[in-house]
DNA sequence: ACCCAGGCATTGG
DNA sequence: CCAATGCATGGG
C-alpha cells in the first residue's frame, strides 16, 4: 500500500465536522462515508484504480486547512492530484457562503440556522450516477428503510479494498449494476420498480454516456428535461440531482414531503403547506435556494425543525 | 393490525 | 392538464 499526504485550503468559512458529518446524516457512518473520531473516510473510484482517502482537519473554520492522505496500491503524482480534487468536489471546499449568508440575514429562521450551521459548504456525490440511483432508493420511504436498502446495495456491487483489517466500498458502478437481473435487487429490499429503474438508469447510462456527461455544462431547466425523460426519474429526483450532483445553486426539490415539514414547522406554525405555496414561499431565497434547503435539512437532521 | 415515509408511473377523467 | 392508485419495507 503506497501513501501520500496533500493539503486542501478551502473557501472559509468552512466547518469540517459539519460539512462531512452532512454526507454521513450527521451519524458515525452512512454507505460509502464515514466520519470517526475527525477523521473522514471513503474509498474514491478512480476508473479502474481505488484510491482509500482519509481526511482531517489541521486549520480553523476562519483558516481552514485539511490534510488528506490517500492510499493504493500504486498512485501515481496526477492520480494523487486527481484524487484530491474530487476530495475537494466532495466537501465543496470551493464554496464562497458569503452571498448566502447575506441573503439569510434577512430572513430570522435561516439566520439562527446559519449561524448554528456556520461554516457548512454543501457536499456533493462522487457522480450524477450515484446521486440518481441514491434518490431512487430514496424516493417516497422513510429514511431509515432506505439506509438499509442503501447499505445492501453497495455492499453488493460496490467495489471494494480492505485495508488494515477493514472493508471499505465505493459506490457502484453503472457497469456493476446494468447487467443485474430485477430479481436480484428485489433480494435487497428494492421493489419492483426501484429494481427496474436502478437496473434502467444503470443500462441508459452506459448506452447514453455521452449525454450524460454533457449534464455539467446544461443549464438547470435542460438538466430536468434530459433526467425526467428517463424512467424512474421525476421532478423531485432531478432537483435533487442539480443539488447533490451538480452543484447548482438555485435547485429546489419540490414534492419533498421532509421539506414541506421542515418550512411548515419553522415558518407556518406547523400547518402544512403544499408544493404550490412552498414555491412561493422559496422565491425569498433564491438565486440561493439549494443553500437553503441543504441548511434547513440539516436543522431537520439535528432536531431543530420537527 | 394498521398507517406512514425526503415519489413515480400509470390510468381515467 | 389534474386526481386517484399501487408500490414495498421497517418503524411507530
């Protein structure tokens, strides 16, 4: 196993335990992450080589500085630079929160929120494949069932490396999952149609390779229109898909039953609105809504919005 | 035994 | 274009 050390500076403000405690669910781990001790694991998926990162903060929020080690067999200097930057897309260190936090300034709930949540940069997926077929699963059940289901599927078919002892995965690949039968995913909990659609996207995105890279460079509303038209993905999951995958700062995901709570509670005294008025409602935050909605999910996920 | 959960596709008006 | 319905599992 050969090793190297490198350095990330992000954008401060930036909370480390925060912004990866976001990609674990604010727990010790959660599918291909984990977050022990204030150390950040997860096993990066170079192509073909498998690169075991583990990252620490050695800075400040004011002055954020992390130290990342990256171990494999073999890592070649632009594979560790490689490696290191998708580190970076991951933990969103690029991240100015500066223009959000301006805009949460006149708003009272996401001002206590940002404040409590100071320094969070909102985390990405490692592809626009594992944010899809992680929405999918996700789609309508509770979050603790779909952890489960999560959990089966990549330690299935995600690929793997152990490494002092431990096994650690990445999450699958679309050629790991588009030759599955439905009827082996339906062994991991999945339904039928959560079989179908994971096991469709996966084919489609070796098929259609081409258009799917060329995802990045859409703006938001071409975005929707290419994912929607797959099977198995709605409004809700390409918004989701702009957040978690793409980055995109005005994304909202309409349809999401957690966020309609969380908004009622915090700002209409627990009665329950609709999709309709939640749009109305979110165009306070925008060109900023994905930062609102990551932060108030997070307010959600640490019981502050129930 | 129910009912619901961070939706979606399908069907019928 | 809107409303109703089945899906499937684990927790309350």
């Amino acid at each position: 196993m050969d090793c190297i050390t490198t350095t990330l500076f992000p954008a401060a403000p930036f909370n480390f335990e925060l912004t990866a405690g976001y990609h674990t669910y604010f727990r010790g781990s959660y599918g291909t992450d984990s977050l022990e001790g204030g150390e950040y694991r997860r096993l990066l998926d170079l192509g073909p080589k498998l690169v075991l990162t583990s990252v620490r903060s050695i800075g400040s929020v004011a002055h954020p500085e992390l130290q990342v080690q990256l171990c494999s067999e073999t890592l070649t200097e632009r594979e560790a630079t490689e490696a290191t930057q998708q580190v970076a897309w991951l933990l969103g260190t690029d991240q100015d929160l500066t223009p959000f936090y301006n805009l949460a300034h006149s708003d009272p709930v996401l001002s206590q929120i940002t404040e409590r949540f100071y320094g969070l940069h909102l985390p990405h997926t490692a592809s626009v494949f594992e944010a899809v077929v992680l929405a999918i699963l996700g789609q309508q059940i509770a979050t603790n069932v779909a952890r489960i289901i999560r959990t089966l599927l990549i330690e299935t078919y995600g690929p793997s490396l152990e490494h002092e002892g431990e096994q650690h995965f990445a999450f699958p690949r679309p050629e790991a999952l588009a030759p599955v039968a439905v009827g082996e995913l339906r062994k991991l909990k999945l339904s039928q149609r959560k079989a179908e659609y994971v096991q469709g996207f996966a084919q489609a995105t070796l098929e259609g390779f081409n258009r799917l890279g060329m995802l990045q460079e859409l703006p938001d509303a071409e975005v929707v229109k290419e994912l929607t038209g797959l099977r198995g993905i709605g409004h809700w999951t390409a918004q989701w898909v702009l957040v978690r995958a793409l980055g995109r700062p005005d994304a909202l995901p309409l349809g999401d039953l957690a966020l309609r709570r969380v908004v009622s509670n915090l700002y209409f005294r627990g009665d329950l609105i609709d999709d309709n008025q939640l749009a109305e409602f979110a165009a306070r935050w925008s060109p900023y809504r994905t930062y609102a909605t990551v932060y108030l999910f997070s307010a959600l996920r640490n019981g502050m919005g129930q």
